[in-house]
C-alpha cells in the first residue's frame, strides 16, 4: 500500500478516537462550573451531589485524553519529519503557548477540583473549576489556531534554510493567531464541544427518569443541560453559516466539493442530500435551485466558482467531502429539533413524562460526537491535496525513510490499544452510571436528611 495513505490513514484513526475525549471534557467543565456555581448561590445539597458525580466522569475523560493526544505529538515526527520541518516555527509558537497557557492551568487545578471537595471551602472549589474549565477552553483555542493556519496561512514568510529547503516562519504573531479562518471555526468548534457534554448529561438524566432512579438528580440535571444543549446546537448553525462563508471566500475548491457545486461559474443550487458522480462530476440528489448562491452572496443569481473551475490535481475527494458536510449538517439540525422539543416539553414537567423523548435523550449522546467527527472529516479532507493550503502538499510532508510495512503495523496495533482503550473507557463509564450519585456526594449535614 501506498505510504502517503497508510499515514493520514493512521494519523486520522489517532485523532479520531482521541477527539472523542477534549470535547467531552470541555463541556462537562461547563456544567460542572454551573452546577458549582448554583450550589454556591443556593446552598442546595443537590447541586454539589451533581458536581461531584459529573466530575468523576470528567476525570476519566480528561485522562484518557491525555494519554491518546500524547501520541500525536510523536507522529508528526516519526510520519511526518518534513511537513514538521516546514511549519516548526509556526507550530512551535502556537503549542508552546497550548502547554503553558492551557495544559498546565487545567492539570495544575485538576487535582483539587477531583480530591479537594473536603480539603478547601465550596468557593475555592468552584474556582477550580472555573480555572480547569478555562484551561480546557485555552487548550482548543491553541489547537485550533495551529490548525486553521494549515487551513488559511497568514503572519508568515518562507525562509530556505542550509540544504535549500523551504519552511515557514513568522513574521506577526498575532496575524498567525488571527489567521482567517480560526475564529469562526472556534467558536464553532467550542460550540460542538458544549454540545457534547450537554448531551452526554441528557442521556445519562434521561436514563435515570426511564428507569425511574435518581428521578430529583435527573430532572436538574436534565433541566441545566438542556439549556446549555439549546444554546450550543441553535449557535452551531450561526457559527457554522459563518464558518461556510469563510471556506467560500478562502478555500473555494473545498465549498465547491462540500456544497456540490460542479459548473464551472453559474448560480448554485443548495443540495438536501444527494450522491456526488466523481466521474462525470455531477450530483445525483435534491436540491433547491439558486438557495446556496442567495445563502452565500445574498443573491440567487450570483455565480460560485465549481468543481470545474479548478485544476483536477487540486481537488479533494469529492464524494467523501460532500457526504461528510452533509451528514454534519443533517445531524445539526436533529440536535436543535431535540433541544428545542425538550424546552417546550419542559414547563410543568411534560418533558419528563415524555418517554419516547427520554429515549430519543439516551441515544443523543452519540449525534455531537459523530457531528464532530464529520465536521472533522470534512475540513480535514476538503483541504486535499494541500497539508498547508497552497504551501504544501499532502505527499510532500512525509518522513523520507518511513516506509508503508512499518506504518502498517504501527496502524494494525494502534487500532488493537485503542478498541481496548475504549472498551475499558465504556466499562469505566458504566460502572460509574450504573452507580449513580452517591449520599457521600451529599454535603455531611445534608446526609443525615438524605
């Protein structure tokens, strides 16, 4: 097999599975700041009983992320000296300042938000959490400013060092940081983030009130998280609007493969769903005539450059980037529809009574990880060929000396630790679920009532 594909092959399975855990841990910060935060204004036992089972949970996440990030890191080394080489400065800077600004603070206050609940008062607590929470917020703004660099360069020269190579450098700091894309796919990252914890919470609260168990602990917990679950799915499809704008302006051959446009120059239909024919470059689908042009331009009749404006060479996979964007939105917009029923539902309890919603509750957690993932997918993919756009190509950035039947076997046994590493974290987890909150989570003088 081919070395450039057995490598992105083996870095998209490491940063898959591991992007299952930083978002998770964002979120579940955020509740756990709020649920600290109430404890603190009301004094109610019931909300530190919350905080202290959601932070078991974190605590789980946020090492196991960890430890599967850590592996990253030595990829771009071992698969990819050379693109290492070229963006080094760049990189350096953006997670030098990850460490130091991010990693330290969460982990540094970690450890109290976990073994600290009877060792400081509720108010330095609630500060750890506030800080950890934050400290998981630096670390995504750090990774994805490097990222959206990859995406749209800028803050930068080319410089060739001893043996005639090129490699970027910088020459404004905070051009880099404010690079084109970073801050609309910030907020929509964080934004996708909030998602998944919420709704992480809402099934594990929705699985209680189904099984009648813990019925106060799963009708606050559902009604805080519900509200973050509104707040992060309806934004998403701002955030995500803006996002698509910028590809337009800025990564034009990647809209014209997300959206489907394939003429050359003419007003674009919007495609509801649809299958992309490669081979003669058209779609196969439903689509809504000039919607996508209007969307864009504000417009119907405003021409958008398509697939076949562009040199075949700098296309990405057409098909793959299509369907992941699409099934992105698609899911997207299924969160918002169930965020939305539930805060209808939510006066006067209907929500709780409502069983074929609990259960649509359960089975949620699953739509911000898989819309993560495609959201992933599709800007990571429609960005091919290039590794960074228009400075490097994808097969450019390989480690010379790294040949297909070493990577395979470090890609055949990655995947072996990491089915074992996630079926140790889904035994962890339901162990910890099927536990439930505990009267040791309950304030001391709140026990004795309990």
């Amino acid at each position: 097999m081919d070395v450039a594909l057995l490598s992105r092959l083996q870095f998209a399975v490491t940063i898959g599975f591991h992007y299952i855990y930083p978002p998770l841990s964002i979120g579940l910060g955020v509740l756990l700041v709020v649920m600290e935060g109430l404890y603190l204004a009301t004094k109610a036992p019931l909300y530190q009983q919350m905080a202290k089972f959601f932070v078991r949970i974190f605590g789980l996440t946020f090492a196991i992320g960890v430890a599967t990030g850590i592996v990253m890191e030595f990829e771009f080394g071992t698969n990819w000296a050379a693109y290492s080489r070229f963006v080094g400065d760049v990189f350096g800077s953006a997670l030098a300042a990850e460490g130091i600004f991010a990693f330290f603070l969460e982990s540094g206050f970690l450890a109290l938000l976990l073994f600290g609940w009877d060792k400081v008062g509720p108010r330095m607590h609630f500060v750890s959490a506030v800080l950890v929470c934050l400290g998981a917020h630096f670390s995504a703004i750090w990774i994805v400013v490097a990222n959206s660099w990859m995406q749209t360069p800028a803050g930068y020269h080319l410089v060739t060092d001893a043996a005639g190579r090129p490699r970027a450098e910088i020459t404004d700091f905070w051009a880099l940081v404010f690079n084109p894309s970073s801050v609309d796919r910030l907020i929509h990252t964080v934004l996708g983030a909030w998602s998944a914890g919420a709704f992480f919470a809402l099934s594990v609260a929705a699985y209680y009130l189904l099984k009648r168990r813990h019925e106060a602990f799963a009708r606050a917990t559902m009604t805080i998280a519900l509200g973050l679950a509104a707040v992060a799915s309806t934004g998403s499809l701002l955030t995500g609007d803006w996002s698509a704008k910028g590809v337009a302006r800025n990564q034009p051959e990647k809209f014209a493969a997300m959206e489907g446009v394939m003429e050359a120059s003419a007003p674009a239909a919007l495609h509801i769903l649809g299958w992309v024919d490669e081979a003669n470059q058209r779609v196969v689908g439903i689509e809504i005539p000039g919607l996508l042009s209007w969307m864009v331009t504000g417009d119907a009749n405003t021409p958008i450059p398509g697939v076949k404006s562009f040199p075949a060479d700098d296309l990405p996979p057409l098909n793959l980037t299509f369907q992941a964007f699409h099934l992105m939105v698609a899911i997207g917009m299924a969160l918002i529809g169930l965020s939305l029923t539930g805060l209808v539902l939510l006066p006067r309890g209907r929500l709780f009574r409502t069983r074929w919603l609990l259960w649509a509750f359960v089975f949620g957690v699953l739509g911000p990880q898989l819309g993560n993932q495609l959201g992933w997918m599709a800007a990571e993919v429609g960005r091919q060929p290039w590794i960074v756009y228009k400075l490097m190509r994808t097969a450019d950035g390989l480690s010379p000396v790294v040949k297909a039947p070493a990577v395979l076997f470090s890609l055949v046994l990655f995947s072996l630790i990491y089915a074992l590493l996630f079926a140790l974290f889904l035994f962890l987890l339901d162990q910890k679920i099927a536990h439930g909150p505990l009267d040791d989570d309950l304030p001391a003088d709140a026990r004795h009532r309990a």
